[in-house]
C-alpha cells in the first residue's frame, strides 16, 4: 500500500482556516447556552498564540511519524495483509481501536513520568473549544502515531486518513465546549463537554478519570469514569503550580 503523503499534507495546508470552519457549531453553542461565564477577551490572544504553535508542530511531527515509523513498517511487510472486510466495517474497527488505545495512552500520560508531556493541554485557565488544542512535542507525535498506525494496519484509503483529522478536530473541539449539557444518557456511552472538563479541574483528585477521547465505554469497563453530576462545587481549572511556558511546550 502507498501511501500518498503529499495528498495528506495538502490536506493540513492551511490548518487555521479547517479550525475555524470545524469550530463554528460550537462557537454558537457556547454563546447560546454556556456552562460557565467568563470574559472571553482575557484568554483569547493568549489562547490563539497557544494554537498556533501547537498547529505549527504538527506538520513536523507528522513528518516524523511518517519517516520514523509508518514507512519503516510498510518496508518490511508489517502491514501486507488486506483486510477482508468492506469499508464500513473496516472504518469502524479503525476508530474503534483508535479510541480504545488513546484511552491507555491518556492515562499513561498522567502517570509522573509522561505527566510533564502532558501539562500544557491541562494549563487553560478556561475551558472552552479553542483551549483543548494545546498538545506538546512528545504528547502531539504519541497521538498522531497512534492514529496513524491504525489506519495503515487497517489498510484505511489514504483519502479517509484526511477525513480523519477533521473527525479528530472535530471530536476535540466538542470534548472541551463551554456548553450546558446535562445528559446522563448520552454520557454512558460518550465523552461529553461536561465530563471531560471535570478531567481538567484544577484538583489533581479529578485528574485520575475520564480519560475517553470520544467513547466513554472505556472510563466505565475499566473503573476510570467519574459522574460529572456528583460533583458541586464550580470547577476551577489550570496547573496546581506554575510551569514556564517553554517547558510546557516542550513537555519536560
């Protein structure tokens, strides 16, 4: 299988404007029924600048995903078999084992030898849609890899790994939304706003569940999903303690 990385590329040719027109549901959800009020204006700039360097890594990173070690792998015959399935399916068991595999890799990142890597995603002082993009070097190239290597294992078409990153865009804008959504229901099988900016509470206690990156399945077969609706007090978010921006960045 070849795969067409100019194409890919082409694909994350201008990354600001993909961002802006995937974030636009969720920017008329926060304004019409927020969870929490804050003055948008005292993060933004700051936030952006965040964004921008987080997007400037990932070319990079994928670059080096590529070179490092999906090619080395389809060199030497890793991935020869085709998958006797139809598309569907195939699609399916890819997201499938995506999520179930950034579930472990979540809580790998909070364990203290990878927590330093993982520090700048959980620095936003306010969560809403743009504040969830922060992802350092180390944390940035475990995500893209783990996609990646699903995909080409999956033997997934070359033009499905670009509708991937807006299915992933997509999925992360909506985890950390700013919107009023109490449902129960739909938390059972799903991550939502809600229970995911519990995970980002400022109180390390919170830090040690809800891991799910789109399924919450997860969280609840392996004892990690904490109800968002036990909790009362207001949440407050950022570190515990400052780390210098570099370093967060960096991931050390």
């Amino acid at each position: 299988m070849q795969v067409d990385f100019q194409a890919f590329l082409g694909n994350l040719a201008n990354p600001l404007q993909q961002l802006l027109l995937y974030s636009t549901p969720f920017i008329l959800a926060e304004a019409l029924l927020p969870a929490r009020r804050f003055k948008l204006r005292t993060v933004l700039l700051r936030d952006i600048a965040h964004v921008v360097v987080a997007i400037a890594l990932t070319i990079p990173i994928t670059e080096a995903v590529y070179k490092w070690l999906i090619f080395p792998l389809l060199d030497h015959g890793f991935f020869d078999v085709e998958p006797d399935m139809p598309l569907p399916c195939q699609l399916f068991l890819t997201l499938l084992g995506i999520d179930f595999t950034l579930y472990w890799i979540h809580r790998a990142l909070h364990a203290p030898l990878l927590w330093p890597t993982h520090r700048w995603h959980h620095s936003p002082t306010e969560m809403y849609w743009l504040a969830g993009l922060r992802a350092s070097f180390p944390h940035n190239f475990l995500f893209v890899a783990n996609s990646l290597v699903w995909a080409v294992a999956m033997r997934v078409p070359p033009e499905w790994v670009a509708k991937g990153t807006a299915a992933a865009i997509l999925s992360n804008n909506w985890m950390h939304t700013n919107v009023r959504l109490n449902a129960r229901w739909l938390e059972r099988a799903l991550i939502t706003p809600r229970a995911h900016a519990l995970h980002h509470s400022k109180n390390p206690a919170h830090h040690h569940g809800n891991f799910g990156a789109f399924l919450s399945v997860w969280d609840h077969l392996f004892g990690t999903y904490v109800d968002p609706s036990q909790i009362t007090a207001p949440l407050e978010f950022g570190l515990p303690a400052p780390v210098h921006v570099a370093r967060l960045m960096v991931g050390i």
